[in-house]
C-alpha cells in the first residue's frame, strides 16, 4: 500500500513533465514554422526584386512610346494601344506576383478544395523567375481536374520550396525540371512529383534532409540567400498537417524527385442531406 501511495505523485509527475515537453514541442514547431516562412519570403524576394525590375523596364519604354505618340501632331492610335496593351500585361503580372507575395506572407491557413493546376500556375507566378532562363527546361503535366483537400497558400510554400530547391541544383548547370501530377490507382489520394536533373544527394545526407536546419548550402547563391535547412522540415511539417506524406528518391548525378501525396477533394461538400 504504501509503494502504490508513492508512486501515484511521480506518476502525475511525470504526466505533468509530458504535458509540458509537449505544449513547448508545439511552440518550437510553431516557431520553426514561422522563421520558415521568413526564410522563404527572403529568399523570393530577392527573385522577386530582380524579376520586378525586368517586369519595369518595357512597362517604362511602352508608356513613353504611347505619351510621346499621344502628344505628337498625328497620334499612332495602333502604336498606342499596342504600348499601352504591352504596359499593361506587365503591369498585372508584376501585381499577380505581389498578391501571390502577400497572402504567403499571411500564412492563413483554411482547408478547402485546391485545383493542382491551379496551385502550380500560381506557384509559378510566384516562383517569378523563368526557369528557361537559368537553362532549365519546364515540363508540366497535369491531370485535368484533380483537386486535392488542403491550405492553397501552404501548399503554395510546399511546391515554392521544392520548385526553389530543384532550381538551386541546377543552377549553373542547366537539365530539366518535371512537375507530374495524377489521382494515385486507388482514386483516393493525389501524387505531385517534382523532378529535377540536379547533382542528386548524397546517401549520407537523404536521412537528414527533412531535419530543422540541415543544409548543404554554405555559400550565398548568385542573387539568393544561402540556405537556412528549414525549408524541407517545413514541407514534412506542412503534409503531415494535411494528412499527407512526402516521400524523396535521389540518384547523385542524376537527379531527384520529390513525390507528394494528398488526399482528394471530397466531391461537393455541400448541404445535401446524409443518406441513411
Ligand atoms: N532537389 C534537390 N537536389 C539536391 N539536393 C537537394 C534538393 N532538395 C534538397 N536538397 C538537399 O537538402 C538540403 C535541405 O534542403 P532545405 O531544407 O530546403 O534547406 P536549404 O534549401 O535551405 O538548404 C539542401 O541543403 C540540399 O543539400
Ligand atoms: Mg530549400
């Protein structure tokens, strides 16, 4: 009687000590989560900035064109408005990209039905800079209509770090990136593949990819922060959230995939009565 009276206080204890570890483990993930999202906006700001001032300068030049045209004796209408059409294409993708900027920034979260052509159009736009551009080819092949249960602007940050990286392994070096999405056989889950060309990663490291702040990135990239290892941590995070998962295979010097798996949309969650 007397072992069973003292050990019930260490048995609460201890369920005291849990309850505590476990409140400041989801303050710490909660954290994490936040510096992540820092660390991302950092990092697409400077695409961001580089890519604002090419967005800039035909916006400029178009806009002289058309005043200059505007206040001559003989105005070239066609001239104008071709200035003015150009003018503005660029000007509604420059705010595309800031409204994409914002609402990651908010880091609301609410679950809804998210179109993947969608969510990798918009992921795109944010991503700013043309892959082309860096000697990376785009592919993307979607299946038409798949749409998946989640957060669209945290599903945005998943693609956007996993985009970023692909990009990052294959800067200066050129290859293809690969953005393949199906409804898995058994129609219940969605699989977004992200697949890069890059150098791969070592067997080593493929255990410690996901770990908070491990990063192979020591030095700064032309015009990107270098890295901050959280990005991975919080895509784990961001799946395990939506009860989903991601799974990574890599060769070195072939290249990696990322694989992410979600679940579908529930057909039309609306009002109709349960069937009994
Ligand atoms: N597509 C990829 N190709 C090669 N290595 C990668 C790729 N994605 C991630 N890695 C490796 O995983 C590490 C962790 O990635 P991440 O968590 O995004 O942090 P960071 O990008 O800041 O280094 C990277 O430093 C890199 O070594
Ligand atoms: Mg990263």
């Amino acid at each position: 009687m007397t072992a069973a009276a003292s050990k019930q206080p260490i048995e609460q204890t201890l369920l005291e000590q849990l309850e505590s570890t476990r409140q400041q483990l989801d303050l710490l993930r909660d954290q994490i989560a936040e510096s992540q999202r820092l660390a991302t906006i950092g990092t697409i700001a400077a695409v961001i900035a580089h890519e604002f001032n090419n967005l800039l300068t035909p916006i400029v030049s178009y806009s002289q064109f058309a005043l200059q045209s505007a206040q001559s004796d003989q105005p070239d209408m066609d001239l104008v408005r071709k200035a003015l059409t150009k003018a503005f294409q660029s000007s509604t993708k420059a705010g595309r990209i800031c409204q994409s900027m914002l609402s990651l920034a908010r880091g609301q979260s609410s679950l809804g039905s998210v179109g993947v052509q969608e969510l990798v159009d918009e992921t795109l736009v944010v991503l700013a800079r043309d892959p082309q551009k860096d000697g990376i080819a785009l592919r993307v092949h979607i299946e038409p209509d798949l749409q998946v249960q989640g957060d669209v602007v945290q599903l945005e940050q998943v693609l956007l770090n996993l985009l970023i990286n692909a990009r990052q392994a294959m800067l200066g070096r050129g290859g293809s990136l690969t953005i393949k999405a199906v409804r898995t056989e058994e129609q219940t889950q969605a699989r977004i593949q992200i697949i890069d060309t890059g150098p791969g990663i070592a067997e080593k490291n493929l255990p410690r990819i996901f770990e908070p702040f491990f990063t192979t990135k020591g030095t700064a990239q032309k015009g990107e922060t270098k890295g901050t290892g959280l990005g991975l941590a919080v895509v784990r995070q961001i799946m395990e959230h939506h009860l989903g998962r991601i799974e990574v295979q890599s060769e070195v010097g072939r290249g990696t995939t990322f694989s992410l798996y979600l679940p579908l949309a529930k057909p039309a969650e609306t009002d109709a009565p349960a069937q009994s």
